[in-house]
C-alpha cells in the first residue's frame, strides 16, 4: 500500500522494516529531530522534497572547512563571517531548521538562511565556534554545506524556473488562441490547433498547477490543511471549468502564470529582509489552518449559488502566504490581524466583483503590503524592545 514518509512526505510502497518511513535516513532523521525537541519542523513544512544524504566521506574530510574558518578570521579579526552553500533544503521548514541548528553550535552570534540561494550566512566568535562541527551537525539532519563559491555558482531557483516555463506554454497557448478565429472551421487544421492547446494547457497544469497542489494534498493525507489549500482549490475550479469548455485553456494557462509571479516576488521580498528564526508559533499556525478552513468551506459552500468565477475570485484573493511565512518569525500580534484584515477583504472583493484578474492584483499588492509591514515592524521591535 502507497503511503507518504512521516519525514519528507515522499510516496512509497510499505514494506517490513521501515514502517512510517522511505527509507532508514528518514526515520534517523525523524528521531534526531524529535530528540532534539525541534518537532515544530513538522508544522512548517510547507513543500513535499527529500533532502539528499549527505556524503559520509565529504564529510569525514573537512580539511576546507578548518581553512574557510581560519581565513575568515584573519581577514575579519573580532567579527569572521562566512557564507556556506546548503544542498538539501526544500522548504521553509527546512530553513528553520538549520537555523536552529546552527544557531545551537558554540560561539555562534547569528545566522541567515536564504532559502532560494541554497546559504547559510554564519557569524561566530573566535575560539568558541568550530565551522567543521557545524558541518557534520547539519549532516546528521540531511543537508551537506559545503564552501560557497560565488556569484559564478548562482542558479534559477525552482520556483523561477516553474514560472519561465509556465510564461512559456501561455505565449504559445495565446498564439495558438490568436490564429484559431482565422481558421476555417472545416480545415484539417483545427485538430491540430486543439490538440496543440490541450498539449500546452496540460504542460502548464504539471508546471504551474502542481507547485500549488502537491503540497496541499500532501499536507491534507497529514491530516494539516496548507495555506495553499485555497489556491489550490481555485486552480482545480479553473481546470474542470476549461475542460467542460466554459473557458479557453489559454486562460488557465495565464492565470497558473500570474499566481507563480505573484509567489517568486513574495518570496523574493522576504528573502531581501534577511531574518533569523525566533520560535514557532502554535497558537498562530492553529489559527492559520482554522481561517483556511472557514474561508475553503464558506467558497465551497458559495459554489452553486454564486458561480465559478466569484469563488475562484474569493479563494486567490484570500491566500494566507504572508501570515504563513511569518509564522517562525515571532509576528507581532499587528501584523497577524492586519494579514487576516486583508484575507477577509479578499474574500468580500471576490464576492463584490467576481473577477479573477482583481482577484490576482489583490493577491499581489496586499501580500507585499504585508510583507512591507512584517519587514517594518520587525525593525521597530530591534529598535524598541521594551515595547
């Protein structure tokens, strides 16, 4: 029988041995974080990704990682900083993690985890901290650091990539739109025209639709509803709408588009404010998953009376990404109700206005609004913490 891993949420075939997990790495891993009473992890995985194992004889030869120390500090004296690259890191979860590993190691002031760059910033004080301990640490927890090589080793993350793909079917799906009222309906090209936007549509689904879904169906068989789970929802309204012919493909297409846009600039905003992890909040990750679940019953429940477009409208404009991403960051008690201010307002716009594209430029404007705000407020807490 099919199950997922209670570590990375990968689906396989149970067998004796391995109950609960793919794999013995994954049930290591699992108990490791469970003693070291870091089980929030499990709350903030937010993307279904099996870190890769990390080299047993790479790691047994660390003579880089005694080196990278010592010129960092004869270079910065009472202050060394370091960037490591990370290979392993599939989720948020994941960042929280190593950040509070890291952090756990002797001597260590601070560090930053950049999710889409795959690095670890690590800033130590001298003869306290050991970079070659810290890296056979995060071994033990799956993700290999390694020297960080510059700006040369830079790559697309896999959300950028996602959304140049995407771009691309919906150009070519919008061509194909354009040239189809020209064609006659009886040519033997008509065919090919349809075939060529259900090719393209379908490749747009697995691309777009997917970085959406897969992890809020992951998370539903974890008896945990995803902050996605309302997008994901809408996007699965959309599919079924084009498929019974009451919208061009194309449409889909720009809208799964749009969404993976509106998520790489988020993302790209919170990766710019350069935070480290405090502590995981329960009583907000409780309260994410009960307004998920209002707002995904009440659009359900919407659906015959008001139609599609006003509950697809209702579940974009409504995404709770921000508060989401918030949650291992301490928010301020004012930027938690000034997130869920702007989820109920793009509930009320969907059923006011019933349209997808104000629904997407909600989404984008008021999830960089928050964004600003949590990176503002932040600031003011460092400046002020007494208050």
């Amino acid at each position: 029988m099919g199950i997922n891993c209670q570590h990375c949420g990968t689906r396989y075939i149970e067998f004796p041995g391995h109950e609960g997990f793919c794999c013995s790495g994954c049930a290591q891993v699992y108990a490791l974080i469970q003693a070291e009473g870091m089980g929030d992890y499990y709350a903030l995985q937010d993307r279904v990704g099996k870190p890769p194992a990390a080299d047993l004889e790479q790691l047994e030869s660390l003579s880089w990682a005694d080196a990278s120390q010592a010129a960092a500090e004869k270079e910065s004296g009472k202050a060394p900083r370091l960037v490591l690259s990370l290979r392993g890191m599939t989720c948020v979860g994941c960042a929280w993690l190593v950040e509070k590993v890291s952090r756990g190691q002797p001597g260590v002031v601070s560090t930053r985890v950049n999710l889409e760059q795959n690095t670890v910033v690590i800033s130590w004080i001298p003869e306290l901290f050991s970079l070659r301990e810290l890296v056979v640490d995060l071994g033990r927890f799956g993700y290999l650091a390694t020297a960080y090589e510059g700006v040369s080793s830079a790559r697309y993350s896999p959300l950028l990539w996602r959304l140049c793909l995407c771009l691309l079917f919906t150009t070519n799906g919008f061509l194909l739109a354009a040239v189809a009222p020209y064609i006659s309906d009886a040519s033997d090209y008509v065919a090919i025209l349809n075939l060529l936007e259900w090719f393209f549509a379908g490749l747009s689904v697995l691309v777009g639709a997917t970085f959406f879904i897969l992890p809020a169906y992951q998370s539903l068989r974890r008896s945990r509803l995803h902050y996605d789970a309302l997008t994901a929802v809408g996007i699965i309204i959309v599919i079924i709408s084009s498929v019974l012919g009451d919208s061009e493909f194309w449409h889909l297409s720009l809208m799964l588009t749009a969404l993976l846009t509106i998520r790489w600039i988020h993302r790209w905003q919170w990766g710019r404010m350069k935070l480290s992890a405090d502590n995981v909040e329960p009583k907000v990750l409780s309260l994410l998953q009960f307004i998920t679940a209002v707002i995904l019953i009440v659009g359900v429940c919407s659906l015959y009376t008001y139609g599609l477009d006003v509950v697809v409208a209702v579940l974009l404009a409504s995404s709770l990404y921000p508060l989401a991403q918030s949650v291992s960051y301490s928010p301020p008690v004012l930027y938690v109700s000034a997130t869920l201010i702007c989820a109920l307002v793009g509930v009320l716009m969907g059923y006011m206005f019933a349209s997808i594209p104000l629904a997407l430029l909600y989404l984008a404007g008021a999830g960089a609004t928050c964004n600003f705000l949590f990176f503002c407020l932040r600031r003011f807490c460092s400046k002020h913490p007494s208050v």
